[in-house]
C-alpha cells in the first residue's frame, strides 16, 4: 500500500509522521521499492510492527514458530 494508505491504516496523525516512524530501528518497516510502482508496505509487515510494539509479538518467537 502506498505512504497516505499505510499511515491511514495504522492509524497515525499524518503521512509525514509516519514517515519519521519508519526505517531501521524505528516503529514500522522500511518500504518494499516496487518496480515501476514505487513504495509500497505489505500489510503483514505493518500488523507485525504494531503487535511487536504492544507485545502480542516478538521477532525471536516469529523465527522459532518456522522451526
């Protein structure tokens, strides 16, 4: 989904904002770069981001489930 969708979904104030939340180490995921499309988040990613940050999901528990 682009920027102003993927903000709306996550519920932030602006796409500026969520923007400044996302990147390595920040809340939510870097964008995918699609070719001839642009940005692009996958839903999955961003539900994954809000579970980690609310504690309904680790990373570590996510990697030992695909054990």
């Amino acid at each position: 989904m682009r920027a102003a969708t993927a903000a709306a979904y996550v519920d932030e104030t602006s796409v500026e904002a969520f923007r400044r939340a996302t990147g390595k180490g920040k809340l939510y995921p870097s964008p995918k770069n699609i070719e001839g499309k642009g940005e692009r988040w996958l839903r999955e990613d961003l539900d994954a981001a809000l579970d980690r940050a609310h504690g309904l999901r680790r990373e570590d528990e996510e990697l030992e489930s695909l054990v």
